[in-house]
C-alpha cells in the first residue's frame, strides 16, 4: 500500500512540475515578444525623432526656403488664417486660432 501511495506521489509530482514547466515557457515566450516589440518600437521613434529634429530646426528650415522656394515663402501672422466653411448655400469665414485676451 505504502508503495502505491509512494508511486502515485511520484507521478502527480512529475505531472504537476511539467504543467509548471510549460506555464513558465509560455510566459517567458509572452514577455520574449513583447520586449521584442518594445526594442523595435524605441528603434523606431528614434528614427523618427532624429527625422524630425533634423528636418525642423531652424537653420535647415531656413536653408530649405532658400534651396527650394527661393523668395517664394513669406511670413505671415498665424492668428489672421481663416477657414471658409460652406452653410446652407454660405460661406462663412471662422478663425482658425482663438485668442485668449
């Protein structure tokens, strides 16, 4: 009797470690892809912060008026863009940008 207690012991143990063993190896295939995504992720917006702060700093901006559009480009007063929006058959003009007074 002691025997079988000892064998069946034995054998839940053994069932209950692979069970445990397999949760763990998905976890760890679970957290192996997403620091995967993460590193391919923050690989990215480097890039795309790089692009950006390249292609908008101020000298290149001013470098790419001059390449591009020569004289072409004129400054402007952002608060007087408007936007025309049709109404019943009439357009009415609406600023843009709102000012806080």
């Amino acid at each position: 009797m002691k025997k079988k207690i000892l064998i069946m012991s034995i054998l839940i143990l053994i069932l209950f470690t692979s069970w445990v063993k397999n949760s763990s190896k998905k976890i760890e295939d679970k957290i192996f892809d997403v620091k995967e995504n993460i590193r391919l992720l923050k690989t990215e917006i480097e890039y795309v912060l790089l692009e950006y702060n390249y292609l908008s700093s101020p000298k290149n901006l001013t470098q790419y008026q001059n390449q591009y559009f020569e004289k072409d480009l004129i400054q402007i007063d952002i608060t007087k863009i408007r936007e025309l929006i049709e109404n019943n058959n009439k357009l009415l003009e609406k600023k843009l940008i709102k000012i806080n007074k």
